[in-house]
C-alpha cells in the first residue's frame, strides 16, 4: 500500500515522512519538480509543493501536479500536510485536493500535535495552552494568523462547508465519533474539523475514519492523523495478523496494564490457573491443555492474545503449602509457572494458522521458559520501546525471527503493555515459515 502526502514545505514534509517510518513505511520527500523515486520498498512519498506562501495560482498548480504524480505511482491513500500552527493557505489547498482526488472525497481535519503541544479543543488551536493568535507565530509578516478557530479559519480560505466534531464525541468512544463523521458528511459537509488533544484521540479518530468506506477520506494534519490512519488503513488491507501477549506477574501494575490493554483491544484474556500450575502433578498437563485449546479458539475473535494468570479477583497461590505437601521448592512451583505459559504460547504459534505478528512477554522468567522451550538461543536486540522494555527477534529455535518485546513486572505505566503491542504492529515479521 502507497501513501502519499503533499506538505507545503520541506520540513513540515520530512517530519510527517519520519512519523511514516516510525509506523513501518519506507518514507522519502521529494522537493516539487522532481518524479518520484523508482526505489523498490518505497511506500511512502512527501512531496514539498514548497507553496505556503505562494499566489493562488501557483498553490493549485502545484497541488495538482502532486496529486497527479501520486495517481500516476498509485498511492493508496492522499493526505495533505498542513503547519502545526495552521500557516499558509490551507483552504484553498484542501479545496484542490478535494477537486483533483474525487468529487466524493471528504476532508478530515486534526490540527493537533500533541508531543509539540499543539492541540486543540472546542475547534481552537492551542499552543502550549496558548491560543494560537496570541502567540508568536500570529506576527507572521508574510499571512499573519487572525484567529484561533480552526472551522472557521478554514471556511474563510474555501468553498466547502465545514462541520466541527468536539472532543466529548472523541470520549465517547470509536462508534459514536464514526456515527458523527457520517452524519457530517450525508449533510454535505467535505471538509470536518476534528478535536483531539492526546495521541491516543487521534489514534480513535484514525480507526474511526477506516471504517467509512463509501467515500474517500482525506487526512489533513501535521502529520500524527496522516501517520495513525495510514497504519491504519493498512492492517485492513494485509492478512490478519496477530499478536500474542503472555503476562505471569501478578503485581497490581501488570493488573492495571492487562485493564488498559483490554479497554483498548477489545480483548478477552486466556485465564490459565496459577495454582493449577503451580504443581508437578498431572494437574498441570491438564490445565496447558486446557488453555491451549481455549487461546486456539480466542485467537479467531481477538487480534491480541492475552494469556495471563493475573485474573482480577483471584487469590496469591500459597506456594509454601504446596512445595510442602509436594516435597519440592517454591522456587521449583513458580518455575513451572512460566514454563506452563511458555509452553501454551509455543503450542499456539504451532497451531494457529493465523499469521503472528510479534509476542510479548512480561516477567525475565516467562521470557527465558519461552526462549528454552521454543529453542532459541537468544533475541537479537533492535530497540527500546520504553525504558525496560526491549524491542527483538528471537535466535534460531522453532520460531527464527519472531518479533518480540520483554519487560519487567514493575516496569511503566498503566499503558506500557499497550504501547508496546502497538510498537509490535509496526514491525514487519521475519518468522521463517
């Protein structure tokens, strides 16, 4: 899938093409005038109209040539880039790309830029807290910015009406913000400013507006929306992926990670009975079955596997009873724990017939059982997605290749899981088949 983004200069184009690569495209910038290059891989294009302050005619010649350029190299997807501080002619540059890309297309307008403290609420644009009029970019000599209101700064530069989503529709939820964007557009609406003053509000605007099929949407943003739809939009187009997440920590923060991780998928844990497993009885091969079976079955519904023996509610398995009555130690109990959890993920990468984008892992135990019994000698360290937790691939063994991310019990906030199941996404998987 190619994606193509037309930025009114060069900066604003390089720093949407990095947040393309962040998300696993292969992004360059061209500067205007010159084709795009033949580059095998190449999925994502900038091209710097270098327009922002250019005369009308110059803007709309040159976003055409653009649009034209990425019909011709068939982008999947056309976005238009805009100044985190709404500079330039950002009506009439929407209204070319609306004109040139289809009679049918809608424009979806988030001006928000979080981790440069741009965001926006009730349809303002706020800089550090600061409306962007009263702010030092206002005084622009060139086209000084008059007012803050985003829909209405947009509906003086273009000939389309312009509707407003705020952000209690955001809060509500994926559904009700893509029953909004719908109503906006039966209502003739091409052009919709969107609120959102977190990533993850742009995320749900990005998941929202995939699921609008009938007419062709067209991101314009400093480039977090462009980089969020476009993945997007692109998982809807590849095989089903999945990803598998084992959890065996059963501090109160692994707990309020696996909620979070739960709220935003939509997932429903594998609950595998510690205590079932904390044994070297039969009980044990018993209960590995059991969920094994059960996570097979799970994986067809969920695009996020939990298997986990953090059940909210549940009690702390009385480890020095058991070792007691078993004549064992606890540390051999909490050992086969992990190699239980390790040994249903192993079977479940076996089984399934889905495509498994990545596993991660909670806890230096669960990881190393998983490492021991799926062979590997070791994980090829990559990167950091958050302090403590490791972006790799594992070593040889039954599953050469397969992305992975580790991290401590203790380690992150409540989102940690998520962000790093959402890193995991981004990652093309090298499994050898």
């Amino acid at each position: 899938m190619k994606v193509g983004v037309i930025a009114d200069d060069l900066t604003g184009a390089n720093a949407t093409g990095v947040r393309l690569s962040k998300q696993g495209f292969s992004s360059a910038t061209v500067v205007f005038g010159d084709e795009i290059p033949n580059t095998q891989g190449l999925n994502a294009v900038c091209i710097d109209t270098d327009s922002r302050y250019a005369p009308d005619e110059i803007v709309i010649n040159r976003v055409n040539e653009a649009i034209k350029s990425f019909q011709d190299w068939e982008a999947k997807i056309i976005c238009k880039r805009i100044d985190s501080t709404v500079r330039g002619k950002i009506g009439l540059e929407i209204d070319t790309v609306l004109d040139s890309v289809d009679s049918n297309s809608v424009a979806i307008v988030v001006a928000s830029f979080p981790d440069s403290g741009r965001i926006s609420s009730g349809g303002y644009l706020l800089v550090d807290g600061i409306p962007v009029q009263d702010t030092d970019v206002a005084k622009d000599p060139v086209m000084p910015i008059t007012q803050s209101h985003i829909p209405g700064l947009i509906a003086d530069q273009s000939k389309f009406n312009v509707g407003h989503i705020g952000l209690d529709q955001i809060l509500a939820g994926g559904e009700k913000l893509r029953t909004a964007i719908i109503q906006h557009i039966d209502n003739g609406k091409r052009i919709i400013v969107i609120d959102a003053v977190t990533d993850e509000d742009i995320e749900t605007i990005a998941e929202s507006m995939v699921d609008i099929q009938n007419v062709q949407l067209v991101p314009v943003d400093p480039g977090p929306l462009t980089a969020a739809y476009a993945k997007a939009y692109s998982h809807q187009l590849v095989e089903q992926s999945k990803v598998i997440v084992t959890v065996g920590s059963v501090t109160s923060l692994s707990g309020r990670q696996l909620h979070y991780l739960k709220e935003k998928t939509n997932s429903t844990p594998v609950y595998v009975s510690a205590e079932k497993l904390a044994t070297l009885k039969s009980s044990w091969e018993d209960e590995v079955d059991r969920a094994i079976e059960v996570a097979l079955e799970r994986i067809e519904q969920d695009d996020v596997l939990i298997i986990t023996t953090h059940e909210e509610g549940a009690g702390l398995v009385n480890f020095k009873a058991i070792a007691e009555q078993e004549d064992t130690t606890q540390d051999a109990l909490a050992k086969r724990i992990t190699d239980g959890l390790a040994k249903i993920t192993r079977r479940v990468l076996e089984k399934t017939d889905y495509q498994i984008q990545g596993c991660f892992t909670s806890g230096g135990d669960v990881t190393a059982s998983l490492c021991a019994l799926s062979m590997a000698s070791g994980i090829k360290l990559e990167d950091e997605v958050l302090p403590l937790a490791a972006y790799g691939t594992l070593i040889g063994g039954h599953f050469p290749g397969l992305p992975i991310v580790t991290k401590g019990g203790m380690v992150g906030d409540k989102k940690a899981i998520y962000a790093s199941v959402k890193y995991l996404r981004t990652k093309t998987n090298r499994r050898e088949k």
